[in-house]
C-alpha cells in the first residue's frame, strides 16, 4: 500500500516545482538564509498540491488510464490503490497544503495562491483538459503560478519578462507532450484523452514552431532588457541564452527522433546531455548574477 500511495503521488514529477526558486535566485536572495527556507517550505507546499493532483487526476481518468500502454500500470488503474483510499489522499495533501500555504505566509496571499491553483487544476481535471488548445494553456498557467508563489513568499516583485519565458516554454512542452501522446497511442489517442482528436502533427508542429521562437526571443529580450542590465550591473547573462536554445533543439531532436517528448520530466532527468545543460545553464546564471 505504501508503494501504491507513493507511485501516485508521483514524485520523480515534483521536479517541475523547481521552477518556484527562479524569483529567489534572480531577485538576488540566494544566500538569505530566511528566504532561502521559506522558499523551500513551499516548494514542499506545492509537492504536497501535485501530489494530490495527480491522484485527483488519476481518479477521474481511471478507465481511461486502463487504455493507455503504460498508465494502465498506475496504482489506480491496476486497482493496487483502492479508490477511497485515494480519495483520502487527495483531501489529505490538498487540504493540507492551502493550510500551509496560510502559515506559511500569514497575512499574505500565498494561501489564496494555493487556494487558487488547487481549483484550477481541479477545473482541468474535471473539463478544461477536454478543451482544445485551452487545456495546454491551463497547464502553462500552473507554472506561472508556482513563479509567483516564490515571488510572493519572500515579497519581491517578479520581472514580467520572466513570466512571460515560464509561458512560452511551458507551451512548448505541453504542446510537444501533446505530440508524442499522438504517436505513441496512434489510433486510440482520441479514446484516452478527447483533445487529441482535434489535433493533428501538422498542427502541433506549427505550434511549437511559434512557441520554439517565442521561448528564445523572450529569453534573449530579458537578458539585454535595461531593467536586467540595471538589476544585475552587466549584460554578461546573454551568455546564457545558447543553453537555452541548446535545450530547446534537443528536447526537439528527442520529440521527432526519439520519441520521448511525452514526459519532459523524464527527459530532464534521463536525458544526460539535457540534464548537464540543465546544470550549465544553472551554473552560468548564478555566477554572472552574484558575481
């Protein structure tokens, strides 16, 4: 049972909710013990929210789950989690989250935050995932979210350039993830999630080509924009922008070649060559911003 309960909270996903450090990293704040930990409290806070996601998620799309090569597998699906006990779970981990979220930062909005990610993606699970192109941007508006949790919790205003990355790429990859469902499940796509049967490779194809563009533009425009330059006394970050656009062709060339865009998480921490310009790129910004 407790491999069950583990399996479908998923935590090899909660890699995602790194993202929640970008403010505290380029807001200068890297070595303030305090905000460093409170920073890392709602990390917890948002695993906590996934966690219990993906259980709520795996509930609703259970028959559907049991079509699917690999997510049939899932402790749900395979009926190696009973249902109440999920359903327990995803009380548990929700509900305890926004009550953190309220400790956490008392007085301030980050409980709200919480509060309000948690409908959204409830909003998902329950129809929007069954709207066409919308149920990408959903997804993208979780991520933007999580940057302004790490924003909120140590009260520094978030630059809207770097908003604006979090969108775009993380368009990118719901709209790639989309892709690579369609060529693994071939002609039962549409069964296992209705919004692939509006979409076509062609398409996706186009899509991810504007979001390709848009990803490297805004991230170039962010390094050389004046409020950074000012911020961070140099325009050195531009050299970061080839690793940026080194992950990008590469998760391509693993869409399109390898067949293994349909879990960029599994491809950050699988994938060597995207892992260590992951850790490039990491390694670059904070020497340039604290040097």
């Amino acid at each position: 049972m407790i491999r069950a309960v583990a399996l479908s909270v998923r935590p090899q996903q909660w890699v995602k909710n790194l993202i929640i450090f970008a403010a505290l990293v380029f807001a200068h704040k890297l070595g303030d013990v305090d905000a460093l930990l409170r920073v890392v409290a709602a990390f917890g806070v948002f695993c906590m929210v996934s966690g219990g996601n993906y259980v709520l998620n795996d509930l609703i799309d259970v028959e559907k789950d049991r079509l699917h090569p690999r997510k049939k597998n899932r402790p749900i699906a395979s009926g190696a989690l009973p249902l109440p006990v999920a359903a327990v779970l995803v009380v548990l981990f929700e509900g305890g989250a926004v009550a953190l979220g309220f400790i956490l930062d008392p007085g301030g909005l980050l409980g709200f935050v919480v509060a309000g990610y948690l409908v959204l993606m409830a909003a998902y699970s329950l129809w929007l995932k069954r709207v066409v192109i919308l149920d990408v941007f959903v997804i993208a508006s979780g991520f933007v979210v999580r940057v302004v949790a790490g924003a909120e919790v140590i009260e520094v205003e978030i630059s809207q350039w770097l908003i604006l990355c979090t969108i775009f790429l993380s368009l990118f990859l719901g709209f790639g993830k989309r892709r690579a469902e369609m060529i693994l499940l071939d002609e039962n796509s549409a069964s296992h999630r209705n919004t692939l049967a509006e979409y076509t490779p062609t398409f996706l194809d186009q899509i991810i080509g504007v979001c390709t563009a848009s990803v490297v533009t805004c991230y170039a425009l962010y390094t050389l924009s004046p409020e950074t330059v000012t911020k961070f006394g140099t325009t050195n970050l531009v050299f970061t922008v080839p690793f940026v656009i080194f992950g990008i062709f590469r998760y391509l060339f693993l869409l399109h070649r390898r067949n293994k865009g349909g879990s960029p998480t599994r491809v950050l921490l699988k994938d060597l060559p995207t892992l260590l310009n992951v850790i490039g790129w990491l390694a670059v910004s904070i020497g340039i911003v604290y040097s």
